[in-house]
C-alpha cells in the first residue's frame, strides 16, 4: 500500500467542515483515500441502484439513517442529495459527518457551489504522484518509464502493464461517462478526438485548427476540449498576461492528467520509444507540470500556473504565481545541461516588474540538483523541494 500525501491536510480539515469532498478522476485511489481516512465511516456507493433509488425516493429518511459518519462515493449520481445534505449538516453541526467522492467533476462541484458552499473542505486527488511511488517496492527508478507508464494506482498495486490498462480505460470513459454528459455519436470521433489532442500536448490549443482536421466545427471541438478537462482527462493552461503588453500570446496549451494516457493514444509500446520519439520534450514537460501540480493539490492548495510567451518566440514553460513572487520555470528533458536551457529564463528575469520577485528555476532530465546564477537547477527527483 502507497501512502497519499493527501492524508494529512484532508484529516486536519476532517475535524472544522461538516463534509469533506475528494474529487479526481476514476481510478485516481479516492474511494481506497477515503475508506483508509476514515475507515470505521459507513461506505455508499450511490451508483448502486438500491441506494441511488433510497436517497432519490426518500432523501430525508436516507439522511437520518446514514449519519455521523459517512462516505457518499460516486455521490453526484444522485444530484438532488446535495441541497438535503446542506439542511442536515447545519441541523447537526458535526464536523466530518460526510466525506463525499466523485470522479465527474462537471455535476459535483455545480452542484457543491450551489448548495454546500462554507460547508465543504474540496480537495482534488489525482493518480500517484512520483514522490509517493519514489523509494517504494514499486520505484521504477527513472523518469521515462514513469511518464510512458502512468500514474494511476491499479498500474502498480495489481500489476497491469500499460498495454492492458489503458484501452479498457478509455473504452469506459468513452462510452460511458462522456455520454452521461453530451451526445456524442461516433465514438471512433471521439477517440480520434482524443489521439488529436494528445498528439498537440504542450502546443497552444485552436478549435478551428483541430476541427478541421477532424471534420467538426470549433464550437463542437470546444465543447469536447471542456468535458476532457471536468473528467480529468486534460486542463488546459492559461497563458500569463497581466501587465503586459498587447504582444504577449493568449491562447493556452493543452496537457493530459496523466502521460500513460497520453502515450497509449500516441502509440508509444515502451519506454525506450520516448528516447527518440518527437514528443518527447513535450511529455517530459506535461510529466513535470503534473507533479508540480500534484504537490500543491497534495498539501490542500490550489495550483496557480500558467506559461508566458511573447509575440517574438521568448516564452516560460511554467509561472507559478505566488502574489508577490513569480516563479518561473525552464523544463528541459536533456540530461545535459546547456547553457541556451536558460535564454528564456533570463529574458523573463530581465522584464520591467511592477513589484513582483521573480525567481527562475530548471527542471532537466538529469540528475544533478545544482544551484546556479541564472536559476536553480532542480531535477524530476527533487520537485518535492519546489516552494
């Protein structure tokens, strides 16, 4: 078993909110999270119909049944639930009574906005994050091998190979969660859909460029970029343009959740392939960003990242916007670090900032941390030391 490191900040908030809600993607380990944080609580799945049908039936007699103790997994099946749990938990006023689960974050948080809102502790659980898997029974020991396999849990706690996994994944997503949310008629689209996007990982996104090769129109290509992002399939991330001026690009980058994923859309069979594979720096740098992400997400807070380009090419891979402090952050997949990793970071160093503190740092595929005058060099194993 792999400790989260979510664990500590969710049982710390476990004890001020009244519920506790872990989202993240299927398979992400949150029902195995919740039922380990709290494993005396009652276990519901309410994607099973005789449970579904008490809550939808009978919201009031299911509350007063389940109570002081709870875990509602899958629990945005059952919608109307929420306004009941707002009306119940402020009648009790116990803390931790419910920990709610969901993997489509597209109904759950609409519907926590809407009716649990100052009652909820929200925390979001992705796949492993390398710093948890790193001095395990299951350390793979290098990062191309994290990045072509995955993250997700069921990869190294049953064993599965990546050839196995990931098509059966994405058969379900596919046909079942994308369709409880809109129409989509050609599954074999969709997929293509999907192996387009991955195919432009780290590339700034263009709705009518991707529908023209895939023969939609902007609008439905817009649509489907959303519903990947509220399942945990991809994000997009925004570009950074305050107080600049007119020349800075605004449209963002596409990434996937998880590079396991991304590789067996590309048709990558194995590790060795990345070595020369033409993606190869952008998925070190989707890796990087992902983990980055995971440590913020993993210590209860909301990652503020974006990348920065200009008009003229200079451009930021990662800002990570801390108020007052903007770190910038170079990701390279080289082994070897040469001196043009830092051209951008200097270029962005030398900016008139209105008051900001800009500190640069480089992520590279080798394994040397260093500390040099242009940045602070950091490796894919010591991410963890990222403020």
């Amino acid at each position: 078993m792999i400790d989260r490191l979510l664990a500590n900040k969710a049982a710390a908030l476990l004890a001020k909110f009244p519920i506790l809600t872990i989202n993240g993607p299927r398979q992400s380990g949150k029902t195995t999270f919740c039922r380990l944080l709290c494993p005396d609580y009652v276990y519901l799945n309410m994607e099973l119909l005789e449970n579904r049908q008490f809550a939808e039936q009978d919201p009031h007699g299911f509350l007063e049944t389940y109570k002081g103790g709870v875990i509602l997994d899958e629990v945005q099946a059952v919608p109307n639930l929420f306004s009941y749990l707002q009306y119940y938990t402020d009648l009790r006023n116990q803390p931790g009574e419910y920990i709610l689960s969901g993997s489509q974050n597209f109904l759950l948080l609409e519907q926590i906005t809407q009716s649990l809102a100052g009652r909820v502790a929200i925390f979001t659980l992705l796949p492993f994050a390398v710093s948890e898997i790193r001095g395990t029974t299951y350390d793979v020991g290098n990062w191309s091998t994290y990045l072509w396999q995955g993250s997700y849990p069921r990869l190294y706690q049953q064993g599965l190979s990546p050839a196995d996994f990931y098509p059966s994944y994405l058969t379900t997503y596919a046909e079942r969660d994308v369709r409880q949310v809109v129409n989509i008629q050609s599954v074999g689209q969709f997929q293509a859909f999907l192996i387009s996007c991955a195919s432009r990982i780290g590339q700034l996104v263009n709705f009518a460029q991707l529908g023209l090769e895939l023969g939609l129109d902007a609008k439905t290509v817009a649509k489907w970029v959303s519903i990947l992002e509220t399942s945990f399939i991809a994000y997009r991330l925004q570009p950074y343009f305050r107080n600049y001026n007119k020349r800075i690009v605004k449209s963002p980058k596409l990434y996937f959740y998880d590079t396991g994923l991304a590789c067996s859309l590309l048709g990558i069979r194995s590790a060795d392939q990345l070595q020369t594979h033409f993606l190869r720096g952008a998925l070190f740098e989707n890796l990087m960003i992902n983990e980055l992400m995971k440590n913020k997400l993993n210590a209860g807070q909301k990652p503020q990242f974006y990348f920065w380009r200009d008009s003229t090419g200079h451009e930021i891979d990662l800002l990570s916007d801390e108020g007052m402090i903007h770190r910038a952050v170079e990701i390279k997949s080289g082994q070897t670090i040469q001196p043009s990793f830092f051209d951008g970071l200097r270029f962005y160093a030398d900016l008139p900032h209105t008051t900001e503190t800009v500190e640069t740092y480089l992520i590279y595929g080798g394994d040397q941390a260093q500390q040099r005058t242009q940045a602070q060099v950091m490796t894919w194993q010591t991410l963890e030391l990222f403020p």
